[in-house]
C-alpha cells in the first residue's frame, strides 16, 4: 500500500466512523473498471470495513456476476433495466449465478430513464418479489429528458425521483440515490428522506441515509471528493508507472535495432 492509498484508506475510515459511509462503489459499466483497479480498492474496502458495491456492465451480465461473487460485492446494480422484459433478464441472472436466497448480497436495479419511470408500476412486482430495491441515478435521468446536467436539482427532477420515493416505500424496496451528489443536492436528498432514502452515493462512496441529516453532511461530502481524487491521482499514478517501467530497456533496444539497420544497409551497398 502506497502513501495515497494509505490517505485514501483513512479518509474511508474517517467516512465511516464520522459521516454515514457504509460502502465503496465499482462500476464495470460506464466506469469500466479494470480488475487490477478493482483489486486495488476492494483491499482499501476492507481494510476500512465497509462493504462493496458494484455496477454490473448490463441486465443479464452474468460474467460480471461471477465474478462479483469472487470480490465478495454486497450490493450489486443492474444498469439500464428500462422494461419489466429486462427486469425478467436481471432477475434471471441473478438465479442462474447466486441462487433465489442469495446470503449477504442486495440485488437493486438502475431508475436512469424517463421510460424506466414511465414502466414502474409494472416492474414494482417483479421487483419485489425477487430483488432489493432501486438506485435512480439522476444524472443520465435528467439527460433521457433531454435536459442539461446542471437541471439535476431542479423540482422536475426531484418529482421524479419523489414518485419512486413512494412506490419504494409501498413496496418495501430500498431507495438509493445517486447521480452528483454534492452538497448543493442536500435539500433535495432531505425532501426525498421524509418518504424514503436508505442510502445515497457519489461516484464513489455510498452513505447511509440518515447521513443527509447529519450536521457534518458538508464535510461527509468534502472527504468523499477528497477520496474520489486521491483515487483518480493514484490510478493516474499507477499506469504511468507501468507505461515508463520498460523506458530504460526500449530505448536500448531502439539504438541495438538503429545499429543493426547501419549494419544492414552498410553491407548491402559495399
């Protein structure tokens, strides 16, 4: 563990005893986190006690699923699932690769689309019967609607996620909301809470609900970007230590190939 990594590791600690945070997020869709990547925060994960939460690349990713049951993942997230047909696909999967009484993991799916709102009330059941909750992510919620990033705290938007506020609650499907969450979303992540709220995240940090409440939420969101940063620093850090490992040896071997063409082209024209 490097000297970041280190940092990186007491700001988790630090978000958990003093913030709410009770998970780390991974995503192999958009994200596209790499298993080298992946190995390297689940080991700062658990170092700091918190559990894993990870975005699976689609529906009906079943490689992705197996391998979440290697890195131990205690939440898992199906992206994208706009239909009851692709819930059907997600909940499939979920069977063929953890069981029907999967111990330990929560299976939620994305609310990201206008038409995943629009085909709620016929996905309530299916959900209930077979999953954990729902995770809206309000960034590319607000996009579907054709809005700019910057409408994501707008009322239209926070009516949206209001409404499957609600259905969660008479469900009893967990509610988690994500999508930019800054200290700017802490009115709307409150409003939200007074109907159901159980966990929020930023990219990388899940909090509990009852974090928004908390006096502290401004800092609990300023160490969350604070670690997001350390771990983009050290990413950036690490494949730039990969890519100049062989310099030394490439360069060598680019002046042997440049004395070698010498050679070549001096003998063919004697």
């Amino acid at each position: 563990m490097n000297a970041t990594e280190r940092r990186m590791l007491d700001m988790l600690k630090k978000g958990r005893d003093q913030f709410g945070v009770v998970a780390v997020k991974a995503e192999f869709e958009a994200e596209g986190t790499r298993p080298d990547e992946l190995l390297r925060l689940i080991e700062l994960t658990y170092r700091a006690d918190l559990d894993l939460a990870l975005k699976i690349g689609g529906c009906e990713a079943v490689s992705d699923l197996h391998a979440s049951k290697l890195y131990g993942a205690s939440y898992i997230i199906g992206p994208m699932v706009e239909t009851p047909y692709a819930l059907t696909k997600f909940i499939d999967a979920k069977a063929k690769t953890y069981g029907d009484n999967p111990e330990g993991t929560e299976f939620l799916f994305n609310l990201e689309t206008q038409a995943t709102l629009e085909n709620l009330e016929d996905m309530l059941p299916l959900a209930k019967a077979s999953l954990d909750g729902i995770v809206f992510g309000r960034v590319d919620f607000t996009l579907s609607r054709g809005l700019a990033r910057g409408a994501i705290n707008e009322r239209q938007i926070t009516d949206a996620v209001l409404k499957a506020a609600y259905a969660c609650a008479k469900a009893d499907l967990d509610l988690v909301v994500g999508g930019s969450v800054a200290v700017e979303a802490a009115p709307v992540l409150r409003e939200i809470r007074t109907i159901r709220l159980d966990r929020f995240e930023t990219r990388k940090v899940v909090f509990d609900g009852s974090a928004v409440e908390a006096a502290n939420f401004e800092a609990g969101i300023a160490n969350a970007v604070a670690f997001e940063l350390a771990w983009l620093e050290n990413k950036r850090d690490y494949y730039n230590t990969i890519a100049d490992e062989d310099l030394d040896r490439i360069r060598m071997m680019q002046e042997r190939s440049a004395i070698a063409m010498r050679q070549q082209l001096s003998r063919a024209t004697a």
